[in-house]
C-alpha cells in the first residue's frame, strides 16, 4: 500500500482539565477522501488546528509528505502543500473574489515581496487564479466583492483558494455547512473528482456528503476515535451507532 | 473613471494650482501653509501605509517624524558650522535636501524596524501602547541630548539647498516638497495594488488565511511599518527645513496623534485621505488658531463626527465606499 501523504500519531492534546484529542492516529493515503465525522465537542476542530499547525500537541506527531512536521508552522506547513479550507470562511472580505484567489496563487509562488507591479496585471497569478474559479463555478463572479457573495459561493470560493495552492493534501473543515441541497450536492460531485489531485482530509457534519465520497471514515468521540473504516463499516459498526448516529440510523 | 479617481484628481489639480495662485497673488503667506500641509500631508501618506494598508495603528510614527527632523538637524547643523558629524571619522554635514532625505529616510527605516520587530509581536491595545512608549522614549531622549540643543532644539538658520532651486523663495520650496508629496502618493497608490500591497491588506484582514496560504502576515506588517516609517521620516525632514528648526516636540506623542488624527479625518486607507485631511487640519489651525488656543476643540468635534458618521473619512463622505482595487 502506498504511504499515507499525511499522518498524525499519537495526538493527545489538552485544555485543563479537557482532553480535546486523546492519542489519535489517522493517516491520509494517496487518492483516498477520508471523512472525520463526530458529534459537537468531538475534538474536530482541535485535531484540524494540530494538523494544519495552529496548536501544537501536547504530545504525539504530524507526518506530512514524508517529514515530520510537529514542529513547523502554519505558513511552513502551507509550504509544504497541506492546504486547508476554513470551516468560517475566512476570506478578504474587502476584497473581490479574484483578488482572494490570486493571493492564494500569490501564497503559492511565495514571493509577495514585488512593490510597484499592478497584482491584477500578473499574467501568471492570474491564470491560475481563474482557472480555480473556473473550476469551482465563480468565473461570473470574479469581479465581485467578497462581502457581497452568498454564504455558498463563499464556500466555493474558499476552495478555490485551496485550489490554488496545487496542494499534495486538503484539509477540509466542514466545505458543506450552510450549503442549500443543491449547493451541496454540486461541491460533493466536484470534491469526488479532485481526490485523485490530492486526497481530502474532510471534517464535515453533513451525512449525505460523508457516505457518498468517503473511502474511510473515522469517528470522533470525546477525543478520541473509536472506529475507521469504510463506509459500509462504520454504517454497521454497534460502537457508532451507539455513540454517535443513534438508535434509529 | 470612479468617483474617487474625480476626486482624486481634483486633489492633485489643488495641490498643483492654488499655491501657484496664492504666489501670484502676492500671498507669500498662504504658499507657506500650503507647504506646511503638504508636508504634514507626506506624514499622513506614511502612516496611511501602517494604518491604512496594514491596519496597525501605530501612536508612535512621531519618532521617525523626529528622526527626519533631526536628521535634517544634525547635517545642516554641522555644515553650517564646518564642523564632522563624527568627530573619529571626519564625516561632514551637508546642506543637501536629497542627501538629507536620504538619510532621513534610512535612519527612520532602521528604527521602524527595530521597533517593528518589537511591538508586532502584540497586537490591538498592546500595540499602540508599545510605539507610544518608543514614542516617548525617543522624546526624552531629544530633550536631554545637549549636544543638539535638549528641549530649546536646533535653529538652522539657512535652509537647505536643492540643486536648480532657490529654497529659500516660498513657491520654489513648495514646488519641491509638492514634487516629493506627488512622487509618495504615486508609490502609495503603486503599493496598494501590487501583489505586496494585496498580500498586506490580507493580512490586515484574516491574518489565518495568509498564513494558510504559506505567507507570513508579521513579515508583511513589518515591511509595511518600514515603508510607512521611511516617508514619514522623510516628512520630518523636510518639515525641520520648512521651519528651519527642529526641537523634541517633533518627537511628542501630540505630533503622532496628530498625524493620526487628521489621516482618520480625511479618510483611512484612501489614498489622498492623508492630503485633505492635513489640508483641513491646517486650515482649521490656521483659521481657529487666530481666535482661540483652544481651536482644537473644533478639531476635536470634527472627529467626533466623522468616526461616528463617515467611516471612511472626507474622501469616504464625498466619494462614497472603496471600491476594491481592480
């Protein structure tokens, strides 16, 4: 079997008295999507921030595309090509949907160290940038502020940024909240085929979703993970269904 | 061409014409605040920079104000005294405005950085208290220098010469320090709109997503606080040559809230908010000054309203919302 492109081992992290990830292994395998699900308060969020850099685990270690990355930095991580979506979009919201592209791309080429060339007239930063947006379906609105797009195209938007990055892993944080059925339904056809670019690393709440594109999931409870597998696994395992999908799933 | 470039435009077009109809007119005295809120107005441009582009609102841009004036200082002072400025080195002063700038503007970069360096490890509140600390660290330090004058400061008593100019007739020093105001608000508005400028502004608004994308948002803030320091640094010099006179208050907190206040009254960001806002604010002090000193109370009201009704300043009130660049 291929190496997994990122892997974390062992993760335990606390906050006082609160183990928000309790020794969790989970690895990322080439062309996989491989779904993080759990309830409320799992330790989603704080598993994702130790993945992508912005906490650092009070023990156990982050392997990213053959390296050890426990100890490097959000930015450095990025580098590397782990890029991330984030679960609140965290866009430039001043800016237009363009503009935040290209500064993905710009992240990308990662000399933004250039002072008196127009940006938008950056030939190369600017085909990559619309080609992303091409690709997610935000072409028309290139020009548009960002604080004016619907809570959807902003989801789109955030992956288009991730796009940008020609990353070797995504890390997804919940790509479908807030999505409408058929806006979630389009991003699930369009992740389905990007796994073959990058494998996905998906957190997401959204059932539907989860079952259709992942290859493994595994489930978060308390911190810890109680079951991984594949979807046909999990929809049978007693432990989940228990702990998490309730009786009636 | 949006509303904001008419403006802009129609600022450009002041800058250029009234002066020269004040000089025609035989109002000497009116060329001569123009130039004063020219000057303050190339200030305001710098710590637009900071403020505007970067968001890091910085009470202590009045050091590197003062490091200019007393750059400026220093140099003429021992030109016109044929005396080194370090003794060990024979190094001379110089009556040279380019030469002057030069250093004005290397010597303020270099304390931005160090400052900048310092304080961007904080953030909001902190922030601001930490350049107003440096603010007044440099104050105290200009006030018991005696070699430079301590709190009477340092009268030149020629101002300083540009070659193929008579600095010395009012519309002439206008000329340049018009000339050098135009040339900062062209880089200004460069800056803005080149990949740094875009990175910046991202970084002023979700830090985590800069660095998401492998850019590192402090770095960013700290060019731009280095940037922003060199112009204002270069305005503190050209305003020691303007009064022909430098002394600690240029290194005051009152001077970096000041600048602050009237690139918020003309509008942050924008990119002539800096010049009206120094416009008005010398007018005012011009106008009000004459009957009261206690005018700022004016000025103070006048602030009141616009960061309670016109969030993006007087450029914001008459040109409505910042388009996004592009």
């Amino acid at each position: 079997m291929a190496e997994p492109v990122l892997e974390t081992k062992g993760l335990t992290k606390s906050f006082g008295a609160l183990r928000a990830s309790e020794d969790v292994s989970i690895d990322l395998r080439p062309g996989e999507i491989h779904a993080i699900i759990g309830p409320n308060g799992a330790g989603k969020s704080t598993l994702i921030a130790q993945i992508c850099g912005a906490l650092r685990p009070d023990s156990g270690d982050v392997r990213f595309a053959g390296a050890d990355v426990t100890a490097l930095s959000v930015r450095a991580r990025a580098r590397r090509g782990l890029a991330r979506t984030f679960q609140i979009s965290a866009l430039a919201m001043d800016h237009t949907v363009l503009q935040n592209v290209m500064l993905g791309a710009l992240g990308a080429r990662g000399r933004p160290w250039r002072f008196f060339v127009p940006v938008l007239s950056d030939r190369g930063l600017r085909e990559t940038a619309e080609a992303a947006l091409e690709r997610v379906g935000l072409s028309d609105h290139a020009a548009t502020r960002t604080a004016e797009l619907s809570h959807g195209q902003r989801r789109q938007l955030e992956v288009a940024v991730a796009l940008t990055l020609r990353p070797r892993a995504f890390v997804m944080d919940e790509p479908m909240a807030g999505l409408g059925a058929g806006g979630s339904k389009r991003l699930t056809g369009f992740l389905d085929g990007l796994r073959t670019e990058a494998p996905i690393l998906l957190v997401e709440h959204d059932m539907d979703a989860v079952f259709a594109l992942a290859d493994r999931i595994s489930v978060l409870v308390y911190g810890k993970v109680i079951a991984t597998g594949t979807v046909a696994d999990i929809r049978q395992s007693d432990v989940v269904r228990e702990a998490y999908l309730g009786e009636g799933a | 061409m949006s509303r904001e470039h008419l403006v802009n435009l129609a600022v450009v077009l002041a800058l250029v014409l009234l002066p020269l109809a004040a000089h025609l007119m035989g109002e000497t005295y009116w060329v001569t605040l123009a130039t004063r809120a020219a000057v303050l107005a190339l200030a305001g441009v710098g710590l637009n920079i900071a403020l505007g582009q970067g968001g890091l609102v910085s009470l202590g841009h009045a050091v590197f104000f003062g490091i200019g004036g007393y750059a400026m200082g220093i140099l003429a002072y021992h030109a016109q005294t044929y005396t080194p400025v370090i003794e060990s080195l024979g190094l001379p002063g110089t009556n040279l405005m380019p030469l002057i700038w030069l250093v004005a503007a290397m010597f303020a970069a270099l304390a931005a950085l160090m400052i900048g360096a310092l304080s961007l490890r904080t953030s909001g509140v902190y922030f601001i208290m930490i350049t107003l600390a440096f603010g007044q660290m440099f104050y105290f330090f200009a006030l018991s220098w005696p070699t430079y004058g301590g709190e009477d400061g340092l009268s030149i008593y020629v101002r300083n010469r540009f070659p193929g100019v008579n600095t010395l007739v009012p519309i002439q020093f206008y000329g340049v320090v018009a000339a050098v105001l135009l040339l900062a608000l062209l880089l200004s508005d460069r800056l803005a709109r080149s990949p740094f400028g875009l990175a910046l502004a991202a970084a002023r608004q979700v830090p985590a997503r800069v660095a998401a994308v492998g850019l590192d948002p402090q770095r960013l803030k700290l060019v731009a606080f280095v940037l922003s320091a060199a112009l204002t640094g270069l305005a503190g010099a050209l305003f020691a040559d303007l009064n022909r006179f430098v002394s600690p208050t240029m290194f005051s907190w009152h001077t970096s809230g000041e600048i602050m206040v009237f690139v918020i009254i003309g509008g942050v960001g924008r990119l002539m908010g800096p010049v009206v806002g120094a416009v008005v604010f010398v007018l005012l002090e011009h106008l009000l000054g004459g009957i009261s000193e206690y005018w700022q109370i004016a000025f103070g009201v006048l602030l009141l309203l616009i960061v309670l009704f016109a969030r993006g300043g007087l450029i914001g009130l008459i040109a409505g919302r910042e388009k996004a660049h592009g």
